[in-house]
C-alpha cells in the first residue's frame, strides 16, 4: 500500500500524531514543505533527471518521460505546487497515457489523505479523458470511481448499486495496490456484494471467484453472514452487530455503515418471508431472535423504503407480488376513472 494511503489510515485510526509524524518522515512525505531534510533529499533525485533533460539528442518522447519523473517525485512527496510545475511541462501527446496515469494516480492518494473531494475528482475527470490505457490500469480507474463514491458521496442505497459491481468486477484483476491489498479489496467486495446481491448473483460471484474464496471464508463477518444467507436464521442478530463494526472500522466503507446494515436487513427480512409468502410476526422475531417491537419498527421502514416488497398488519406479514401487468391495468384503471369524472362533471355544467 501506497505510504501515503498507510498514512490515511493511520489518522482514521487514531493513531498518535507523533507516530504518523515518524511514519511521515520515514516514508519521506512532507505536505506543507516543512522538513528541509526531505526537500534536500528531492532535490538531490530531482536535479539528477535535470541533468539527464539537458542532453541535446534526447527526444520529445525521452523529455516528457524525465519530466514525468520528476512531477511522480514531487507527488511521493505530497509537494503538489511543484507537482502541478513539472506536469504542466510535460508534452501529453509524447508520453503514454499509463505514464500519465501514474501522475494522476499519485495525487488522488494526496487527495484521500488531505480529504479533498475537489483534487480527487479534478484528477479521476482527467483519468476519464484517457482512451488508451493498460487493462490492469483501467481496472483501477474503476476501483478509484468506486471509491470516489464512497468517500465523497453522502450514502445513499442508489450509490451501492454503482459501486458493487465496480469493485466485485475486477477481483479477478486487481492491480490497485496502492490503495489496499487484495484481502482486504476482496473482504470489502464480498461483504457489499452479500448485503447488495440476490443469493443467485451472489452464487454466481462465488463460482467465479472460488480460487480466492478462502479469503472471504477466513473472514469471520463474511463467514457468518454467509451462513444467515444460506438460511441459518438464528446468528442474524450477531451477524447484523459484526457487520456494523466491520463496517465502520473500514477505512473506504465506514460512512456506509447503516445503508449496508439496513440493505443486508431487508435482504434477509425478505428472504425469510419468501419461504413462507406469509408468516406471523411472533414467528419472525422467535427465528430471527429480533425484538418484537423492533421487528415491528424495521417492517415498516423497509416496506416503506421500497426495499421489502410486503404489506404487514398486527399479527402478520404478507408477501406482495411484484405484478407488473397487475400494476399497470391499476394505473390505467385510476387514469380512466379520472377522465369519466372529468367528463361527468363536465356534462353537469
């Protein structure tokens, strides 16, 4: 993982600032300039390339790849205002567009750390422009859109459905290392998809992915939500609490924490119901091991969300089709009966 990303993570943790200070400096990172140590230290590396541009015979090409070099040791560094002198000098059109998003790339991470949505998203709209990169780089601008959402979007369930399938689409090429590593991207992929996806996708993710299945099943959140999954109702309530800490001790997901504990909720809720079509509310807060009020309190929420397709009334909760056909006719029923009236009173007059 990238230092700078480590040193994100550190201050999500709370880790001292005296220990992220020593990580700094170990790892050469000096945002505000400060440390004349470490400004020796690039100014040693960058006046070398230097030496390197004043050959006459070196081409366009050559050019832009020293100065290239340059802007990516001035971004290692987190020194964007001599970042932005070198890359405005690079020739774009004489340099390839991976190289160009390694640059880009780098000062997202400063992005993440700084939490500055604007940066982030003026370098994540220049990788867009980008038409000819390497596979393994456009599966990280996939990876890097996901997590623009998930940082700087208020959550929100519509952003999951954006981001699900840009992280579990590219665990098979995962080349993002220096945003995570692969447990963990594979760990964080697993559990949205299990709180996103119906149990035939989510089938289908681990048929697909079955060479790196042991990750997810050395996980214990995964593990037992997997388990409430595949029917074993009685470990929901501890399965929803692990889930919650999970969550909100991840880094990229933690401000997802209640919609994916709300989405996995529903998800279960209605499973449970679609073996019974009706069922009694005593029986669902005995299987699920749910308070009764509270059981009461979430129905009602997630019928009104729209995210558990059932009417429920004081004893019972009721299965409710998804007719189509049956929804439509109700429509043009109502459209017409407002047109006959319309018409009644129009003839009255």
């Amino acid at each position: 993982m990238d230092p700078i990303i480590t040193l994100a993570h550190m201050s999500f943790n709370n880790v001292s600032a005296a220990e992220q200070q020593a990580f700094a400096v170990q790892h050469e990172i000096d945002l505000d300039q400060s440390n004349k140590n470490i400004q020796e230290v690039v100014n040693q590396r960058i006046q070398k390339i230097e030496e390197k541009l004043k050959n006459p015979n070196l081409s366009e090409s050559d050019q832009a790849q020293l100065r290239q070099e340059m802007a990516l040791e001035c971004a290692k560094t987190g020194d964007l205002k001599r970042f932005y002198v070198y890359f405005d000098t690079i020739g774009q059109k004489s340099i390839s567009q991976d190289l160009l998003f390694q640059l880009d790339a780098a000062v997202i991470r400063i992005a993440i750390l700084k939490n500055d949505q604007q940066l982030f998203e003026k370098h994540l709209a220049q990788i867009n422009t980008y038409k000819n990169l390497s596979f393994d780089n456009n599966s990280q601008l996939e990876i890097y859109q996901a997590v623009s959402i998930l940082l700087f979007r208020a959550p929100h369930l519509k952003f999951i459905r954006q981001i699900a399938p840009l992280l579990t689409n590219n665990i098979s090429t995962f080349s993002a290392e220096s945003l995570m590593s692969f447990e963990e991207f594979i760990i964080t992929s697993f559990i949205i998809a299990i709180c996103k996806f119906s149990r035939k996708e989510l089938q289908q993710l681990i048929d697909k992915q079955m060479d790196n299945f042991n990750y997810v099943l050395s996980n214990n959140v995964c593990k037992i939500l997997l388990e409430v999954v595949n029917c074993q109702y009685q470990n929901f309530q501890n399965a929803v609490e692990m889930l919650r800490t999970e969550i909100k001790m991840n880094f990229y997901v933690s401000k997802y924490a209640e919609v994916l504990v709300d989405l996995f909720k529903a998800k279960v809720y209605e499973q449970y119901l679609k073996t019974y079509n009706s069922v009694g509310l005593d029986k669902i807060s005995l299987d699920l091991k749910v308070d009764k009020n509270q059981l009461i309190n979430e129905l009602e929420y997630f019928i009104f969300t729209d995210q558990l397709k059932a009417k429920m009334n004081e004893a019972t909760l009721i299965k409710v089709n998804d007719d189509t056909c049956t929804d439509l006719f109700n429509k043009f029923y109502d459209a017409a009966n407002k047109l006959v009236t319309k018409v009644e009173i129009a003839q009255r007059k």
